[in-house]
C-alpha cells in the first residue's frame, strides 16, 4: 500500500531540448549544402562514322571553317579573323539563304566547323564555342520574336514552339579532330 | 479619489513556441533533401573557363563527369594533365571508352560533363572525346562558369 502512494516519475521525455537538436542538425546541413547547379555548353558529339561509308558530300559553300592556333588566332574560310567578329560571320553565314553564292543555302544545309590544335589551350576553344553558341542564340532569338513575339528563352522545354524554331536553326556544329603536331 | 486600473492586455504576451521544432524540421528535411555531399576527392586541378552562352543541367542523376586538368601532387604543385573519371585517375586513354560504356549501359540517357582546366591543351580534349565517340556517350557538356 505504501508503495502506490510514491510520486509517479513524469513519463513523458522533455521536449524543450529538440528544438536546439534541430537547430544544430539545420546548421550542419546549412554549412555543408551547396546549391550549385551546373552550367555548361552542351554539345552532341557525331558517332563515329562506319569504316564501309563514305561521309556524305558537302558542298564548299555550306560550310564554314574555323581554325583557331595555339596563340588563339583565328582563320575564317582562310581569312584572318578576331574573336569579336566570329559571332556576325556566322549569323551572315547561317542566315544567308542563298543570298550570296559563297554562304550558305539555308540555315539547315549550314555547318559550322572549329578546328584547333592539339596546343590550343581549352580557354580558347571555349571562348571560340561560346561565340558560335552565341549566333545561334541570336538568330533563335530573333526567329522567335518575329514568329511568337517572346524570346526563345521564355519557351518551356520540348514544347511545339522550342521545337518548330530549333528545327529552324539547327545548330550543326562540327568539332574537327586537330593534327598531329 | 478614483483610482484607476492600469490596463493591461489580457492576451499572453508570449510568442508560442511549441510549433518551433516544427518549423525548424521543416527546414532542416529541406536542406538534407537538398544537400549534394562532395562525391568525389578530386584529384586534379580544375578552373572552369568562363562562357556566356550556357544552358542548365537540371536532371543531375543523368550527369557523369571527367576531370581533365593538371594533376595534383604534394603541397601547391601541379604536375602533368591527367584525366579522372569518378575516383581515380585513368592511366590509359583506351580505359575510358570502357568506363563510359559501363555508364552507358547503366543509364542510357548518360550526359557527360567534362570538367576541364582553363589552362590545359585541347588535344587532350579530343582524346578523351574520341574515346567517348567509341563508347557511344555522344551527349556532352563544358562546364563553364557563368561570365560575369
């Protein structure tokens, strides 16, 4: 009988603690979490061509050559070039239409071609393919507006209008293997 | 003479806190769900070139990378360029088509960012692309920082 009459010990677990577990849990996480979402260049490489095919003929005035050296100098069809050109030469080029018998005859004949050197530091080739990317963004762009009258940026990925403009300027972009030397 | 009361609020003037833990969870799962631990020790030395015209990778579970910059060795020196894929540093470049095939066959809609060092050559770039041609993971992507 005396024993029932002891005081009961509190059953529950104190709670007032769990709060600043938490904290320091979110802290932890806080500290190590880093958000970085990737950026980069996307790019689909050719597969490698089949030994028993020939690579299909393209005519001299669809493509455009780009060479970049070691030094990160630029030739364009043989003509020397700086980088801040390369973006208009492409857009005049791709978006010729058959205007000039040298350009290309519609943007989806049109290939651009970058060759650089084994020694071309990878900074260089970057910069030449953000160019390359850049006249591509524009004539998208500028498609876009005159079609649907909003940026190309402003379209939700596979939607009908992305497609119908990538179809447009489909970017045909050649990464030609650098020789030996 | 009137004496008055000073009034007071009869509300509790106490912020409750008992739903804190709730918020503070709440927090904390979000930040856990969110948080990508370092994968991999890097053993080579990478500074992202800079470009203007990038695009996101939103679906992360798709992306294997290649680390392609100078190698680390002790203290602050760098030595040769050499190419790490996941852990390790691959010795050979025949390796990788292998290793990129395995991926491949893993996750077929495999993209493969390379992470390459500013400074480095480019042909060793077409090295590692050729080999990734032959594995058939033709789904690539520089990465770069944003230029600023």
């Amino acid at each position: 009988m005396l024993k029932k009459k002891r005081g009961r010990e509190d059953a529950e677990i104190p709670m007032s603690s769990l709060a600043d577990i938490a904290f320091l849990l979110l802290i932890f996480f806080l500290v190590v979490t880093t958000i970085d979402v990737d950026t980069g260049i996307g790019l689909i490489l050719p597969p490698i061509p089949d030994e028993n095919t020939e690579p299909p003929p393209v005519k001299e005035r669809n493509l455009l050559n780009i060479l970049v050296n070691a030094q990160g100098m630029v030739l364009i069809d043989e003509e020397p070039a700086s980088l801040n050109i390369v973006k208009d030469r492409i857009k005049e080029f791709v978006d010729n239409n058959g205007a000039d018998p040298d350009l290309s005859e519609s943007p989806d004949d049109a290939i651009v071609s970058i060759k650089t050197t084994r020694q071309t530091p990878y900074n260089v080739y970057i910069d030449m393919l953000d160019e390359v990317m850049g006249a591509y963004a524009e004539l998208r762009n500028q498609a876009s507006m005159e079609r649907f009258g909003v940026p190309f940026e402003s379209f939700e990925d596979n939607s009908v209008e992305q497609e119908e403009i990538q179809e447009l300027y489909p970017k045909k972009i050649s990464i030609a293997e650098p020789d030996e030397g | 003479m009137a004496h008055f009361e000073k009034k007071q609020a009869k509300t509790s003037q106490a912020v409750p806190t008992s739903a804190m833990p709730d918020v503070v969870f709440m927090l904390l799962i979000f930040f856990m769900v969110t948080t990508v631990l370092r994968e991999v020790e890097l053993q080579v030395q990478v500074d992202y070139a800079s470009a203007e015209n990038i695009e996101k990778i939103e679906q992360k579970r798709l992306v294997s990378y290649v680390y392609i910059g100078p190698e680390r060795l002790g203290g602050n020196q760098v030595g040769e360029t050499a190419v790490q894929i996941d852990d390790a540093l691959v010795d050979e470049m025949g390796a990788i088509r292998n290793i990129m095939y395995d991926k491949l066959v893993e996750q077929p809609r495999l993209i493969v960012s390379l992470r390459v060092d500013n400074e480095s050559e480019f042909g060793v770039v077409t090295d590692v692309q050729q080999e990734l041609r032959h594995a058939g993971t033709l789904r690539i992507n520089y990465s770069t920082r944003r230029e600023i």
